[in-house]
C-alpha cells in the first residue's frame, strides 16, 4: 500500500495489491482522473493513459495550440461552467450570482493513517500502519476558496475513502449549493448499475439496470438514507456474478438525504457521483468557515460481489463499527413488540421474559409503550418517564427484576420525535420541524424535533441520561418512524434554512455521540419503520440495526441476502417470529424461520408462553445451536451462493479465517413435484480439505473443491419430509483428517 507522487509527471498513484487509483494534475491546474480498478504496475508517468483529442466544437479552457477541452476529460471533482457539460460534484454560488468555479492545485500532504471527520461518523485506523492518506489542496483564485479532496487506501482492503472539506477564505460569502463527497469518471459505460430498493418492510431488493447516455440516479430526500434505496450503488460488467467479474461499489457514510447518480457522456465514459441530496441544501461560507462533506467509500473488486461485500463487511464491522460492542459476539434477545405491542403490564413482562429466560435468551428487550401515556401510537412520545400504571416498578425495578433472572435488559426508544398529545410538546411547541402557515404532516400521528438545535437535543439527552441511570439497562433500540417534512427550524434564519436538513443528522450524530460517551457499555441497534435508516453512518454509532419489520422468513431471505451486498452479517438484526406472520399472514416452519435468522444478530420477536411444548424444545436446540456456531456465523466471511431475487432457491454460507469450519444454508420458496435434481455448489472452503458435512441425520465426508465444484445434493424427499414450501437445510461443515 502506498501513495507516490511523481513530481515530474505531477501524477498521485494510490495503490495497494489490489487497486489502483491515479490522479492527475492537468495542465490548467485542475485535477484529472487516469485510472481507477485493478492494480497496475507503479510507474513514473502515466501519461499514455490522458485523452485528448481535437473537435472544432469543444469549449477548450486555454488557449491553442492546447486540445484541453474538458467535457471529454476524466475528472476528479468538477466543478461548473468551464466547458464540462456533465453533472458536476459541488456547486458554488457566489456574491455576485456568479455559478462558475475553477478551483486548481496548491499543494498536498501525504500522510499515515486515516484522520477523523469532525462532528461526523468515518472509517478509521487503529494503527497509523494500516493506512495512508492524501489530502490535495486546491483553490479558485476568484471567490478565494480553499478545497481540500481527501483520500484514503488501506493495506488490507479494496477500497477508497474519500471526502472533501470546502474553507472560505475570502472576504466575500459564497453559498455552497450542492457538495458532493466523491465523482469518479470510468474509462467505458459497459455497466450495469446495482442499487438496494424497497419500501417499508421490504427494503434493499437488488436491482440492476443497464446504463444508457444520460442519467440514472437513486436518492433520498426524505432527511433520512430510507427504505426506498439505499445510500449504496455498484457499476458491475453485465456478466458479473456473485464470485466473478468487475464491481465499482460506492457507499456513503451518513444517515441523511443522499444522491447517487450515473452518468454516461457522449463520449461513452461514466461518472459517479455520491454525496448529500442538494434539495433542501444551501451552506453559506463566510471568512473563515468550513464545510465537511461526509465520506464514500469506493470498494473494487475484479472477483464479482463477494468479495466486494466481504470488504466493506469487515472495513464496516472492524473499522466503522466502535465500542466495546464491536468484536464481541452479540447476545441474544427476545423483543416483545410482535409479542404484546403496547398493550403490556410488568406482570405480563416479567411472564414472557421468564420464559424466554428457561430457552436460553440472554437479552430482553422492552420495545415502544413503556413511558408517558403510550398506550396507542397518538401519544406519549417525547416524554421519557416510565408509565407507572403498566410498570409500577418503574424501568428500574423491571429491569432488576429481569437481570435477576439471568439475563441482561434493554429498552426502546423514539428521541428524535414527539406526539402532539405529549407534555413535550405541550410545553415546546416551537421544537418542531414545520414551516411557518404551512400544515404540518402528521406520519403515524407524530412529529419530528428540531434536532438542529442543541437545546433540544440536550434536552432529550437529559431526560434518557435519567432513565438509564437510574435502571439496569444493557441495550437500547433507537427507533426514527417517519421521514421529513415541511423541513424548516423556527430559530434558524432565512439564510441558514438550507443549512437544517444536515444539520439535523449531525444533531442525531451529536446524541449519540453523548450517549455512548456517558454509557459506553450500552449495545445500541438502530431503526427506523424497519431498516429505513440502514446506513453505514448509523452503524458508526450502532453496531447493529433492525433490519425490516418484515419477519415472514420467505421476504427475510431476500432482505437479508440484499442487505448483505454491504453490511456485516452482525449487524444485521434477525429475529424469528410467530405464525402466520403478522406482517403478510404466511405460516412457515420454525425451523426455517431459526435457520434464516441464525445469519444476523440472532433474536425472537414472539410470547414463547404461546408455543407448544415440541416448538419450545426446538427454540431451546436452536439457541444452543446459535451459541456455539454464533463466533463463526457473526464473523466468518460471508458468501452468497443462490441468490432468491433470481429464483426459488437461497443459499449463502459462513466460513472460519482458517476455512476449516463453516456454516451454509440453503433454502426453497414453494416445492416442486417431479423436479429435477437439486444441488449446491459451497463457495470459500479450501480446495484440499477433508470436510465432514452434517445435516439433518446426515453425514457426508468429501473435499473442498468436490464441495465447491460437484456440490451437495439437495436430496427433494428431504425437503418433502421438512413440508415442502419454505423449507431449509443447514449444513455444518468441518475439516477432518483425510
Ligand atoms: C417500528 C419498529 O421497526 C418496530 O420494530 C417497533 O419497534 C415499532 N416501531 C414500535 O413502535
């Protein structure tokens, strides 16, 4: 790994045994783009790779006899109005109206390690060896503003981190009217372009589309990343599969409203460009003020999505992910939300927890309905005391009562919204986000807090801090159920309007900041409806998330399987629930229901007290199950095998470091009669291993490329004998002498 810059050539090669990234200073002072995929050879110039040619029609930024004309040119972080006609990555507006930047090279520092963004979430280094960065300062003369790209390259993964941070340096103001965190040009547009699309309860579907001239983008301007996509897009080669072919992976850290696009030029290149959704954004700079955009993390790989997912699982889980939560196997939990919603007392509780107790549960967590006067979802929210009718012990006492049981306790919380029937609001009318005589939208009766401004932020702080330090409380589940509107701060000025949307994601950032400083043994999981605000910023602060409040385990397949394109297998929050599901009414198999589940942070979501004797024997088997495989299914390498967009089928498969233990699952939709003969093909063992695979009553004993190449039958009586539709197999797989 290594970042080299050639003065003569006035050329950036960032580059590890993977990838290689070069960046150009271009003649005008502006920075070009050379290259950017698999590793190449480390040379001095690589000038053979600038394109230039002459057209009669080109707009050219100097004078002849120079050919730069720059709407053919790779780019690095264009800019507006001097000749490139494709979207730009930030646009400035200035004093005099003026929308035309040029901003050229100064000067750069090379540095280790990795430096951490101010106020917002980042990927970082523990040891300075583990990564080298590049900060490029540039400036345009006119409005006299400094921009700083910066880019990182780690030793151990395929990937590019990159931001950029805009100072104002000038007397005069400038409003920053879009800043982008990274735009990447590729040398052709023989792409697809992957994105992870959904809605409530069915988020992170994979979709791909050809490119074709012109735009294609996936945003979200709803003030949180969403469940109708995902702030994450790959460019794949049309033949790509999960184990071959090319991906450009980009994913943006923050939680906020984002905009990816794709756009292919006349001249069949394609730029990328990621970064905060310019609707409802406007930062005004003056002297001496700075902006700081949130970073992307650009992931490479020349071997299909696995190993694309596999880099950004570990860089997220490792090196995103902090706290003493991070590399700890993450325990299991029953949530009684599907079990009771909010109609619940503590006996109730304490009956559904014992139970859980009995099974093997190490976690119990108490979900909406425990505080102010939540009896419905038209009120309480916003007052964090406990409701003492239902729990006259207060948090406090439940929360003993159930650590004496043996098992740890967490709660749920909404901080970032209130009821219009709430002493909150009651008292703080003004706190909430809505625009001057207009309506204010009401979703699921409830509005969001201004968490643009800090006193409501610390206010809320102050009433969780009292709640969690007078209890018992190991886990909490922070919930956000509705996207915003009429997006306005009753403080803030007409200039800094535009300024609230961001604003508001930094003041979530900045609660959480606070609680995990003053409760740093706290396990927080984030939501949102679901996983509508399943994003890499949240995990910085949440080492896991609800995934959808879709439980039935056939949509489970495939949001799992989506969701796993980025995310860590742990922090992924899996739970197994009753039948018929509540969410679509389907009744599948318990076993099923456990074996999807296991591939996450595991839990239940149902009232054990309801299951017959022979299901609670089968809970009890599957957490012990889940105990002793749990290390290798959290963190072992992931690979997907059949994907369940594309078919009847799942399967996917967790490997050990040393490939000498894993675990694979696979999984039928509805059953066939008269079929043909099914099998799997493993992925990730070792070639010349002996393994032993059990499953069911079964054992087999084969090699690792028989496994990978020949595969395992699927034997269809089995799944016949299992009740045909929405039946599973797990497949428990260990080197053994040969
Ligand atoms: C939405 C979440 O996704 C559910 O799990 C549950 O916590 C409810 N909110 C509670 O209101």
């Amino acid at each position: 790994m290594a970042i080299i810059f050639h003065e003569k050539s006035r050329q950036f090669h960032l580059y590890n045994t993977d990838i290689s990234y070069i960046i150009e200073v271009m003649d005008n002072g502006q920075l070009g783009n050379l290259y950017y995929g698999k590793r190449i050879h480390e040379r001095e110039d690589y000038s053979y790779l600038h394109e230039e040619v002459y057209c009669p029609h080109e707009v050219f930024c100097q004078e002849a006899p120079s050919l730069l004309g720059l709407s053919r040119m790779k780019q690095e972080y264009p800019g507006n109005g001097v000749g490139d006609y494709r979207i730009g990555a930030f646009l400035i507006e200035q004093e005099n109206g003026s929308r035309v930047s040029d901003f050229q090279y100064v000067s750069h520092e090379i540095y280790a390690g990795k430096r951490p963004l101010q106020n917002l979430p980042a990927v970082y280094t523990e040891k300075d060896e583990e990564a080298v960065s590049l900060d490029i300062c540039l400036r345009d003369a006119v409005t006299d503003t400094e921009l700083i790209l910066t880019y990182t390259i780690f030793e151990q993964y395929p990937a590019i981190i990159r931001s950029a941070r805009f100072t104002q340096t000038g007397e005069g103001e400038i409003v920053l009217q879009s800043a982008m965190s990274a735009s990447v040009d590729l040398r052709d547009r023989d792409y697809e372009m992957l994105q992870l699309s959904g809605a409530w309860a069915r988020e992170r579907s994979i979709v791909r589309r050809k490119l074709c001239q012109g735009l294609q983008s996936v945003f979200s301007n709803r003030g949180i990343s969403s469940a109708e996509q995902n702030p994450f897009v790959a460019l794949v080669r049309p033949t790509t599969d999960e184990n071959h072919g090319e991906v450009y992976g980009f994913s943006f850290v923050y939680s906020g409203s984002f905009l990816a696009q794709a756009e292919v030029c006349a001249y069949d290149t394609t730029r990328v460009t990621m970064g905060i959704h310019p609707d409802n954004f406007a930062w005004p700079l003056s002297q001496g003020e700075s902006f700081q955009t949130p970073e992307v993390v650009m992931v490479y790989s020349d071997r299909g999505f696995n190993y694309m997912s596999q880099a950004y699982q570990e860089l997220y889980a490792k090196r995103l992910a902090r706290g003493m939560w991070r590399d700890q196997e993450r325990p299991i939990l029953l949530n009684n939300w599907e079990a009771t919603y909010m109609d619940f007392d503590e006996e109730k509780i304490l009956k559904i927890a014992a139970t859980a107790k009995e099974a093997g549960v190490e976690l119990f967590v108490l979900d909406d309905g425990w505080f102010g006067t939540r009896d419905d979802d038209w009120q309480g929210l916003g007052d964090w005391y406990v409701n003492r009718r239902k729990l006259p012990n207060g948090i406090s006492g439940l929360s003993k009562a159930v650590e004496d049981m043996g098992m740890r306790f967490g709660i749920w919380i909404e901080p970032e919204m209130v009821n219009k029937n709430s002493d909150l609001y009651r008292a703080h009318p003004d706190w909430v986000i809505s625009t001057p005589d207009r309506f204010e939208s009401p979703a699921r009766q409830q509005h969001v807090l201004d968490y643009s401004r800090p006193e409501v932020v610390d206010h809320i702080y102050k009433m969780l801090s009292e709640v969690i330090e007078d209890s018992c409380i190991s886990y909490i589940k922070w919930d956000m159920n509705r996207y915003l509107s009429e997006c306005y701060s009753r403080v803030a000025g007409a200039r800094d309007q535009g300024t609230v949307m961001h604003k508001y994601i930094l003041g979530v950032y900045r609660l959480y900041e606070r609680l995990i400083a003053k409760f740093p043994e706290i396990l927080f999981e984030s939501c949102a409806s679901g996983g509508a605000r399943f994003d890499p910023g949240m995990l910085y602060y949440a080492p896991q998330a609800w995934c959808s409040d879709d439980t039935d385990v056939c949509e489970r397949v495939k949001i799992q399987y989506g969701t796993s394109l980025v995310y860590p297998i742990r922090s992924i929050g899996a739970h197994v629930s009753a039948v018929p599901n509540h969410q679509n009414k389907r009744t599948t198999p318990l076993l099923t229901r456990g074996n999807v589940a296991f591939y996450g942070a595991f839990g239940y979501e149902l009232d054990l007290n309801k299951l017959s004797a022979e299901e609670m024997k089968m809970v009890k088997e599957q957490i012990v199950f889940y105990k002793k495989y749990r290390k290798l299914i959290q963190q072992g390498k992931f690979y997907r095998i059949l994907n369940p967009f594309e078919g009847n089928e799942a399967s996917w498969i967790s490997v050990s470091e040393d490939a000498k233990e894993a675990v694979a699952m696979y999984f039928q939709r509805l059953n066939t009669v008269n079929g043909g003969f099914l099998r799997i093909l493993l992925t990730g063992l070792s070639e010349d291993t002996f393994y032993e695979v059990q499953y069911l009553d079964r054992t087999l004993q084969l090699y690792g490329n028989e496994l990978m190449n020949a595969g395992i039958p699927v034997e269809r009586k089995l799944l016949d004998k299992l009740g045909g539709d929405f039946t599973s197999l797990l497949f428990v797989i260990k080197a053994v002498e040969a």
